[in-house]
C-alpha cells in the first residue's frame, strides 16, 4: 500500500512538473497585440489648407485585434523644443478613425491632416487596447522640416508654370508644349492630333485645364439577359464633347498616354454603392496612381484647390496599393473589390454585376489582375459572355 501510494505521489509529481514545464514555454506576447505604426507617405504640404497632409501604415505582427483610445500629438521646434500638445480621444477620434477597432488587421493605411504651426517634428502616440484588454501604445515621429523640397524645373522646360501648378511625380516627366501649343489643340479639338501631340501627362493636364474639361455623373447602361453592362465613352469620344465620368476620363488618358510610356493601364473598384475606374502608369519600373476626376478642371476655383491637394501615388507594385485605395476613397465606404487592367480597343473593360452584387464580371477574355476580393463575404472576380453591341455614344455640337 505504501508503495503505491509513493508511486502515486511520483507520478502527480512528474504531472505537475510537465505540467509547469510546458506552462513555462508558452509565449504569451503572442496574446498581445504588437502594433507597428510606420510612415507610408512622406508629408505634402497644402498651403490651401495650411496643412500637412502625410499616410501612416498601421501594421499589427500578432493577428490579435486593438482598438485605438487616444492619439497623443507632441510638437517640437527646430531647436528640438516643445511647442505644443493635443489629446484627440473620445468622439473626437472618429474624425481619425471612423473605424477604430481592428480584428485580426493585417495592414491598414490612413492619412492624416496636421495644422502647418513653428514645428520641425511632431511625435505621435497611438494608445489603446487589444481584444484581450492589454494595453498597447505606438509611437512614430514624422519630419516636416526635412520634406521640403525645392522644385527642380529643367533650363529647357516649355512651360515651368505648368510644372510649379501641378507639381507632379519627377518620373512622369516635364512638359513638352507651350500653352500657345495646347491651346491650339483645344481650339482643334482633334482626338487624333492630341494622341499624336501629347506625351506627357503633364502636357495632357494643360489640354485638359485649357480646354476646361467637364464631369458629369453615371453611365451608359446596357440589359443583355441577367447582367446589366456598365459602359462609358471611348477616350476620343470623350475627348470631342469635352466631357465625361469617371470611366471616359480614365479612357482619355488612356487613348491619349498609351504608347507615351511602358504600360498605362486601369484600376477599377467596387463598393457597396458603386464602382469608380482611373488610371495607374507604369515608367522606370514605378507604378503612378492618377484620377483625374480629382482635379475638376471645368472650375478654375476647385482646380487651384485640388492640384496641391491631390498627390499622384508612387508604388513599387500594384499589389501595394489596396490598402491606399481603401483610405483615399473612404467616403465609398466597404470597398469590396479591387483590379487592374489594360482594357481593350475601346477603354476599360464593360462591367457587370450580379443580382447579388457580389460578383463583378468581366467580358469572357478580358484579362485583369485582382488586387483585392473580400471573398470571405463572398466577393469575387468573374468572367462571363457580353451577348450583343456595344453602344454608340452621340456627339451633340
């Protein structure tokens, strides 16, 4: 009796040390949420809005999701002195974050908006908790004096107050015509003289200003048995009735760009309330993200406005931009699906979706590049055959 009873004490003993033994190797900072905050866009300055405008990448290593609390933003001047402090929390925070709580985030991207004030550096603290209520804070600290850059304009640059307005990308090149030479091509109004003069997407912003090129809303919508088709007007249709959506911009800077550079090509989203198409560039191995819609070139007053405000995105590859486009384009809200293609003969490629508006199709042939599904809410990409015409889009002169 005395024996078991010793072999049973043994046997708990070497239980409980297993027990420990195992307890001991489990790695409880994966239980945290590890919150990396980086800048993924250097700050521009709108002087329009005397602010400073800059994307910062919120990347969780952990898969656990937080919630922010409190940003916490401390100034310092060029002596390295500071100058000032704000706490934004509360219902405050949803004008940072209209969505504050990330569940298994990945990566997340959103810009932000600082009053341009004698600062030289700002820290900021992002604070709050993880799902398991551990606290988290991140820190980041974003230079503002260092991201002035002098604008370089070339000695032989046909018109430098293109360049100084616009201020694009260095890798988009320079202006190649004169105003006087634009204008002429506005007075033509010849699709195919423009393609054949223009090059630049800069020299394509001038024709569009001068000849201030102007939007309206929707598109051309084609029935063909369960789908209904989205079309918009070809780049040289467009282009003769000075006017377009969406859809017919992104298709002029096609018809007028391509061949101007390696690959110019289209993005296409959709969202629960709609779907929007622009343009990305390919030159020297970046990526150029332009919409052109953003510029609003029928207002001198909104153009002004908007040229400094909107910044042409530079990628590395096209894979790394859904997170920006789900930011820039917020006011969509649930972006749902993202592609890239070069389109056919006549633009972008038609669309359509399905009577659950979960699936947007392609014409059987069209090749694209997904970018993003949220296929796990049953969002996708499909293929399926276009039976019938295309339409002819009218020029009322």
């Amino acid at each position: 009796m005395r024996r078991k009873l010793l072999l049973s004490f043994y046997s708990l003993v070497f239980a409980l040390t297993s027990f420990l033994l195992n307890f001991n190797y489990v790695d409880s900072s994966a239980n945290s949420a590890n919150l990396q905050i980086t800048c993924d866009q250097d700050p521009v300055y709108a002087d329009s809005q005397n602010k400073w405008y800059f994307n910062l990448a919120f990347q969780e290593q952990n898969g656990v999701g937080f919630t922010i609390q409190e940003i916490l933003w401390i100034y310092y001047n060029d002596q390295q002195i500071e100058v000032g402090t704000k706490s934004i929390a509360g219902s405050e925070l949803s004008n940072y974050f209209p969505k504050t709580h990330f569940e298994g985030m990945d990566k997340y991207i959103r810009r932000f908006g600082l009053p341009r004030q004698s600062i030289a550096f700002a820290d900021l603290f992002f604070n709050g908790i993880d799902v398991n209520n551990n606290p988290i804070s991140s820190k980041i600290r974003i230079n503002f004096s260092q991201t002035i850059k002098e604008l370089v304009i070339p000695i032989d640059c046909p018109n430098p107050e293109a360049v100084e307005f616009f201020n694009l990308p260095p890798g988009l090149g320079v202006p190649k015509l004169t105003k006087e030479e634009v204008q002429l091509l506005v007075d033509q109004r010849n699709p195919e003289k423009i393609r054949e003069s223009i090059s630049t997407v800069y020299d394509l912003l001038q024709y569009l200003t001068l000849a201030k090129f102007g939007s309206y809303s929707g598109d051309t919508k084609v029935n063909r048995g369960a789908y209904t088709w989205h079309f918009n007007r070809p780049g040289d249709n467009a282009l003769l009735v000075n006017k377009g959506n969406c859809g017919a911009y992104a298709n002029v800077l096609k018809y007028v760009l391509e061949g101007d550079y390696e690959e110019v090509g289209f993005i296409n989203y959709w969202a629960d309330i709609g779907g929007h198409n622009f343009n990305y560039i390919k030159t020297n191995q970046k990526y150029y993200i332009i919409d052109l819609v953003q510029y609003g070139f029928e207002d001198d007053i909104k153009l002004q406005r908007r040229a400094k405000q909107y910044v042409i995105v530079e990628l590395d590859s096209l894979n790394d931009y859904p997170g920006k486009c789900i930011e820039f384009y917020r006011k969509d809200k649930d972006i749902k699906l993202i592609a890239a293609s070069k389109g056919d003969e006549f633009g972008h490629y038609p669309m359509a979706r399905s009577s659950n508006r979960k699936i947007c199709y392609y014409p059987e042939g069209a090749v694209i590049t997904p970018l993003f599904e949220a296929k796990k809410q049953g969002y996708k990409f499909g293929f399926t055959k276009f039976k019938g015409k295309r339409p002819i889009f009218k020029i009322n002169k």
